[in-house]
C-alpha cells in the first residue's frame, strides 16, 4: 500500500511539473502563431491526452527557438510519455464505461449495504405466488431444446423447400433458444434467416417482422454489436411508418423509441466512445465527429465575442485561414441528436403537455451543453474563455431555443396543475426553478420556489413542512427528469435493481444558494478506490446542480455537507 501511494505520489508531481512545462511552451507557441487581435485564447496541456506527434511538433519549434538541444528533446519526450502510460488508477478506461455512483448520508448509511448492495428503500420481495413460479430451463434441456429444432428445421426444408411457410416461426424460437443459451452471435444468424423467410412469404414491409426486428435488436446490444442494432432500430421505425397511418398509437410507439435510440446511441457515442454508432452520410457529422475526438479548440472573436471552434490540426499553420475553417457550436450538433429532437417535436405536435416527452427534449440541450462545456474545459487544448451555461445558451441558438420552448411548456403545465392538488401544482413549479437553475437563472429559479411555497401555504402547510417539500435532501441532482453522467438514470439502470457496490467515497462540500458545489474534499474512501473512480466522481459533483435549501422564501447556503457515495461498474 505504501509503495503504491509513493508511486502516486512521485507519478503526480512530476505530472504537475511537465505540465507547468508545458503551460509557458503553449504560451509561447500560440504568441509565436497567432497574430494579436484576431482572437483571444491560449491552450493548455493536460495530463493524460498526450500524443508523440503532439510532443514533437512543439518541442521542434521549442528547440529552433531556444537552441535546445536534441539529446535533451529526446530524453524530455520519453520522460513525458512514460509518466503519462502510468496507470492513473486500478481502473481502465472500458471498464469504466459503466460506472454509477450512489448516494447516502451519515445519519442513514444502514439503506446501503456495501457488501450486498441491497438498499432497505425498495423491497426484493417477489409479487408473484409461488404456483405462479415457473422453474428457468436448466442448460441441458436448453440444449435438447435446441436440437429438437435444429432437427425439425431440417426436416421441413427437406419436406417443403428453404421457404416453407412455418420455417419463419422455428427459426425465431431456436434464435431464442440461442438467446437463452449464450450463444448471441449464433442467435443473429438465426433471426436472420427468420426474417429472410418471412420478407420472402410476406413482402419486404410485412409487419410480421417487427418480433423477429426486435429479437435481432436484442441479440445485437446483447454482443455489444451496437452498429448492427441501430440498423434494425431504424429499419423497425422504418417498417412502422410504411404501414401505420400518422397518429396511430403503434406507429407514436415506434417514433418514441427511435428517438430514445437516437438519444442513447448519443450517450454511447460522446461519452463511451462506441464509433460504430457514428452517422457518416452527413455533413453535420464531420464537425460532430471531430467535437467527439476532442479535435477542436475553442476561441472566442473579439469583433462578434462570438464562440467558435478552430481545427486542432490548423493551429500550426498560417493563421490567415483559421475563421474561414472554423465551425460554430450550432454546426457541431450530433445528428443523432438532431433526429431525437426533430422526432419528440413531432411527437409533442399532437400532446404539447406530454411531460415524459419534454423531459427527453430536456436532456437533449443538456447533454449538448455537457459536451461543449467538456470540449473546452477539459481538452487537450483548453481556453481562457468564460463556460458558464448562461453564457453558452446565450451564444449558441440550439440550447437557447431549447432553453425557452421547456421553460414555456413547464410554465404551462405549472399553471395547469394548480387546478389540480396544491402538492402536484407545488412539484410542477419546482421542475420550473430546477430547470432555471440548470441555466443559472437563480433569480427566476427563487420565484418559481416561491410560487410553490404560496400554493402550500395556502394549503395550511407550516414553513418546516414546506422546508422539506422543497430541500427533501442536502444533495439532491436537479432537475430531477436530468439524466448526469456517471449516475443510475445515465446508465439505464432502474433504481430498484439491486447490484452489489464495489466501493465507496466520503465526500463533503459546501452548497450554494445557485446549486452548485464548493469546496469539495474526499474524506474518505474504500480500499482500493482508484484515481479514476474519485476524478469521475469529482467531475460529477461539479457538473451537477442541486436544490438549494429554501427556507421562508429565500435560498440559503450550507456548509460542510457530508456523503457517502458508493459506486459500481
């Protein structure tokens, strides 16, 4: 233990040192390259994403420049890359991808037990009556399964040719079976040719093959086959649109999961780095991909003070060119995000108050807001620009137009559900002040809590019952519909499934009165909790916004609050 915490220990400082390095040899590159006046921004190197074509573009220019010599070039660029192939934790990076963290607090650690990760909240309990239980198949009479099929198969192909009529309905339950058994690649080839028999029999655009569409979008997530499954997403949304008239309940299914497939494969591929999931027939997608690939530096103009992002690759080069390559933050929007967003518009055309929709839509401009703020904070080229989310919806017109059509449409249900009871009237407001405060609008935030206060005053709530209806908790994420990374609802994982936790952290800090989150110290943490897990876990709690405490009409601050966040993965 001792050895590893030096190794640590020597490993960051001399990270900090080739850092600080670095901080005046980008200063002097960009004053060498960049003409005064046509921009303002300066680039910083971080550990961590360092390349060798990286380190000797600028040590060439570092060595004309100062007459450094080449022993000394060579020796400080293998010195940088072995410090930065060190092991910054226990943890790699794919297995990372799903990581979760929950949260408890002091006064209530027993509803989380690390050993078992069960959680006293929700009941494991089954539901079901003991003579409604049916006992799972054990594998071998899987496989006796499997290979009654196999040979009923082969007998009607012999009997009735390779097309025959019920051949479509063994194949799609010996695909199953495969399913059952493991064998997931197997599994594909067999719901194939399921659906090749039925388009056969049935047409290209049978509606007989949404089960079988599905199945194969099953079996293709299930091998992490995840270019092969948004295929089939779009051919089932496809099939849907074909045969369904517009507003037929089937086909509002089928255009609700393609756009929360869109929005996934979003997630997968800007946060988990699943490039199969890329669109490439689009010119949208070259900015996007490049956003992705962290390709891009963020300068701000001095004539428009407008944002926009440069190339990484052009920064060398003459600088006459540089706007002229250059994209705004509206170009970089994903089209897989384009496509949610367009599909849930078009879902909310016949049910403008469709809350579980607007909530998705919601999630759209803030996960785009996250990866442009990540773009430019945390790059291997970093700015001085200012990154408030006030500042970015104001200069970037797809999180604006965002921002007001959910800040209108949570008005409107706000104001509906008074009609309503004053507790379902009080929560609309506060998705209200949450998603304001989100965009840091604490002074409309304030007046959205305060119109839920009224409504329970005059319920005859007292101030502390309403003290707890609005600050239920010392750290609760907000808006509560937001999915943040790192998090349950990010991962896909339901809240009642109880998955055993690997570790834990003690974290506390200080809460402000806009929701975000001071002077956050680790504490605490389980053995062999990586560095990887705590710099995930920071991210996360500076990222997040919080509910204030909101006491008789006025948002407070606090000091020292403590919790324990376990994690898995």
């Amino acid at each position: 233990m001792a050895a590893t915490l030096l190794k640590r220990t020597i490993s960051s400082f001399a990270i900090f040192i080739i850092t600080k390095l670095f901080h005046f040899f980008d200063w002097y590159v960009m004053r060498k390259f960049s003409p005064a006046g046509n921009c303002r921004f300066w680039i910083i190197t971080e550990p961590g994403d360092v390349n060798v074509w990286t380190l000797l573009t600028r040590f060439k220019t570092l060595r004309h420049s100062f007459q450094i010599t080449s022993n000394f070039c060579v020796a400080l660029i293998t010195t940088c890359l072995l410090i930065f192939s060190l092991p910054a934790s226990g943890q790699s990076s794919s297995q990372l991808r799903a990581l979760f963290f929950d949260q408890t607090y002091p006064d209530s650690t027993n509803r989380i037990l690390l050993s078992s990760g069960n959680r006293e909240t929700f009941s494991t309990a089954s539901t079901v009556s003991t003579d409604e239980l049916q006992p799972e198949p054990t594998n071998a009479e899987i496989l006796d399964d499997i290979r009654n099929y196999e040979a009923n198969i082969n007998g009607m192909i012999e009997e009735s040719g390779t097309f025959a009529q019920g051949l479509s309905q063994e194949y799609m339950a010996l695909g199953t079976l495969y399913l059952q058994a493991g064998d997931q690649e197997q599994s594909v080839e067999t719901f194939e040719n399921a659906m090749h028999i039925q388009r056969v029999n049935e047409g290209l655009f049978s509606l007989n093959q949404i089960q079988i569409v599905r199945k194969l979008i099953e079996a293709n997530k299930a091998t992490r086959n995840f270019g092969e499954a948004d295929k089939y997403h779009e051919y089932l949304y496809y099939l849907m649109a074909q045969n369904l008239e517009p507003g037929d309940d089937d086909l509002i299914t089928a255009t609700l999961e393609w756009a929360d497939w869109n929005l996934e494969a979003y997630r997968r591929l800007a946060f988990n780095l699943e490039d199969d999931l890329a669109v490439s027939s689009n010119n949208q997608s070259v900015g996007a991909s490049m956003l992705r690939r962290g390709e891009l530096v963020a300068i701000e103009d001095d004539k428009f003070s407008e944002i926009r992002f440069i190339p990484r690759s052009s920064m060398l080069g003459s600088s006459s060119g540089l706007m002229a390559q250059s994209y705004t933050a509206d170009q970089l929007v994903d089209p897989r995000l384009k496509t949610a967003d367009e599909l849930y518009e078009k879902l909310l055309e016949t049910d403008e108050s469709n809350q579980e929709v607007l909530r998705k839509k919601a999630n759209i401009i803030q996960l785009f807001n996250t990866q442009i703020e990540n773009q430019i904070e945390n790059n291997i080229f970093r700015t001085t620009l200012s990154t408030t989310t006030n500042r970015l919806v104001r200069s970037v017109s797809f999180l604006r137009k965002g921002y007001a059509d959910n800040r209108e449409s949570l008005t409107t249900i706000a104001e509906t559900k008074e009609q309503e009871s004053p507790e379902a009237a009080a929560n609309a407001w506060l998705d209200l002040g949450d998603w304001e405060l989100l965009f840091e609008r604490t002074q409309r935030a304030e007046t959205a809590y305060s119109n839920a206060r009224d409504i329970l005053l005059t319920a005859g709530r007292t101030e502390t019952e309403i003290t707890r209806f609005i600050s239920p908790e010392q750290a609760l994420f907000i808006p509560q519909y937001i999915d943040y990374e790192d998090t349950r609802k990010f991962q896909s994982i339901p809240e009642e499934t109880d998955i055993p936790y690997i570790g834990y952290i003690d974290i506390s800090f200080n809460k402000r009165r806009n929701g975000t989150l001071r002077n956050i110290r680790f504490e605490s943490s389980s053995e062999n909790t990586g560095q990887q897990v705590q710099r995930r876990l920071r991210s996360l709690l500076r990222n997040v916004k919080v509910r204030p405490l909101f006491i008789d009409g006025e948002l407070q601050e606090q000091a020292n609050i403590q919790v324990r966040y376990y994690y898995s993965y």
